[in-house]
C-alpha cells in the first residue's frame, strides 16, 4: 500500500505549536472549566472563513465574514533574536520607560522590515516609505539586511529599543504585521496609514488622522480605500493614541515636524497609548482573551454527532482514534499515520 507523508516547513510547525501552547495555557490555568469544542485555526497571512485567525480584514464590503481573531503566536515566542516573546519584551520597555523621558528620547521616526513584503492594497508600502525617509535628518528608516537564512539582520534592532525613539512608523505586512503589539507597549507615537487588518488588540486604537494636523493639505487619492467606513471613529487630541497618515507616506515629515513643534500633543498620545495597551498585552489578558474565544466560538460551533455527541467523546476519546494527547502531540509535533 502507497503511503504519502506531508513536510512540513519548520517555521509552519512552529507557529503551530506556538498556538496551540497558547490555547493550553489559557485551558489548564482557567478558574473554571471552558466548554467542550472543535475548531479550526489558520496561520497564514490570509484569514479564512469559519476559523481562527490572527487578523481580518475591516473592509465593510466582505460580507458573511465569519473570521474569528486570535492572539498573535508571539505572546509564547516570536524565535528570532530580536523580538522573543511579548512578556519579555514588556519587562524590557519597562526599563526603556522608566529610564527615559520624552525629552530623552531619539527625535526620530523608526522603522525595519522586509522591503518586498508589502500589504495587498498597497503594494508600493514599504519601499516608498524607505524612499521618503532617505538620507532624512528625522528617519531611522532601513530596509533589514538579512543573514543566516532570515533568522537575523545586521541592521536590525531588538524589539524593545524601538522605545528609544519618539516616533515609531508601522507598516503592515501582506496583510498584518505582528510587530504592530510590540511597539504599541510603547510611550512614542505610532505613525501609520489606516490599518486594513485587525488584530485581537486593535479594536483599542484611537486614531486621529493627519489632516487634523495639516488642515490645508490635500488628501492623496491614490488609494481607493474609503477610509471613514474602516474606521467611522477619529478622536481629539485629548483621546487619540495613534495617528494615521497618508497611505503614500506623503505626509509624514510635514506630521513629524508639527509633532515636533507641539510636543505635549506627541506625549499625550504616546502616554495614552503606552497605558491602555499594556493592560491588555499581559499574559493574564492574553490567556482571558483565550478563553472568551473559546466559550464563544463554542456556542456557535458546537457538532452534532449522530452517535451521541460529546458523551462518547468524553467515554473514550483518543481510545478511539479520534485525536491524541496534547502532551503527546507537543513531543512529536504529528499525529500517527495510521
């Protein structure tokens, strides 16, 4: 009998198990027990429907979306050596914040990535941004250098030291960029073009847009992204934590130099940010969110055995074939061929 094995590429199997030690973190440290469900998670970039996922995309036009976020594989471990996991990064920003003050801060606009990885929308992103700050006075703005496979850059910068900066440009990848919870841990002002892709913590963010700020400028029409139906809400400069600018980069010396010019708008909204999110980049926070993912996601998912459902699960479970002990699973990364 011909047999056929599936490979699966390393960091695939990685992001895996890193969800689902997350999941049986949250399960195994709940007060009370979480209800009995299947499901179906997704680790690629793309969402897709009827399952877990770690962003969806804002754009009112989808319709009948049934996209269910998750937190990001990172809050058990991003394994390159510049991020780690999230509560590592977080004592470490602590240190960064309780050492410097905005005064002490580089008066510059941070930014590294991937040049190529440019979200779908905007396929000009990245390099337009590196481009923009060119040579700039106010940028820190680098393509990384990749080495060894991807596994390191020499141009990089650990996750925490982007808290040296007073501003932090976000940029998101295909879809998303995991990297957006890191920086929002952050006292600096995250600079960014509307998102198209929510994570589990951004329903948090309170933009303003740069137009408050450059009032006679005129807005890019490049893009055909309807902005105010992503995101219907913008705030005042007593409440916003992050600020959008234009999706062509267009506008972002003219907002670094108006922050620059009225630094208690820049520290109002990088302290606003740093308060509110930290609360909900904890652990304790992560593992919550976990668990009302589960309970909801089990009163609509619930299957319907004919055999007698969930009874006969619990009676003889992996005894009969259907699965095998996280434990186990956690060890050799596959189920049984057979």
């Amino acid at each position: 009998m011909e047999r056929f094995y599936l490979t699966i590429k390393s960091s695939i199997l990685q992001t895996m198990l890193t969800v689902l030690h997350q999941i049986h973190r949250a399960v195994t440290t709940s007060p009370s027990p979480l209800p009995n469900t299947i499901f179906t998670f997704n680790i690629l970039d793309s969402p897709m429907n009827n399952s877990w996922a770690f962003s969806r995309s804002n754009d009112p036009r989808i319709e009948n979306g049934n996209y269910w976020v998750m937190p990001h594989f990172s809050f058990w471990s991003w394994p390159v050596s510049f991020i780690g996991t999230v509560d590592q990064a977080l004592s470490k920003i602590d240190r960064i914040e309780m050492d410097k003050h905005w005064t002490e801060k580089i008066d510059k606009a941070v930014w590294r990535g991937t040049g190529w990885f440019n979200t779908v929308g905007n396929k000009d992103s990245r390099p337009s941004l590196i481009l923009k700050g060119k040579d700039k006075e106010w940028a820190d703005i680098e393509a990384l250098n990749w080495t060894t496979n991807g596994d390191s850059a020499e141009n990089a910068i650990g996750i925490e030291d982007f808290c040296k900066y007073k501003y932090i440009v976000y940029t998101e990848g295909i879809t998303y960029s995991g990297r957006l919870l890191f920086h929002q841990a952050c006292a600096s002002v995250i600079l960014t073009p509307p998102p198209t892709y929510l994570l589990h913590q951004t329903h948090f963010m309170r933009p303003i847009f740069s137009k408050t700020f450059l009032p006679a400028r005129e807005v890019s029409a490049k893009f055909e992204y309807d902005w105010t139906t992503r995101w219907p809400n913008t705030y005042g400069l007593s409440e916003a934590n992050i600020i959008f600018v234009e999706p062509d980069w267009s506008d972002l010396e003219e907002t670094i130099m108006y922050l620059r010019n009225h630094p208690e708008i820049a520290t109002g909204i990088a302290e606003r940010q740093r308060e509110l999110f930290t609360r909900y980049l904890s652990p304790a926070s992560e593992a919550c969110y976990w668990r009302a993912l589960i309970r909801g996601w089990s009163k609509v998912a619930e299957p319907h055995y004919e055999d007698g459902g969930w009874a006969r699960w619990n009676a003889e479970g992996v005894e009969d074939g259907e699965g095998m002990r996280w434990e186990t699973f956690s060890l050799l990364g596959k189920v049984p061929q057979n």
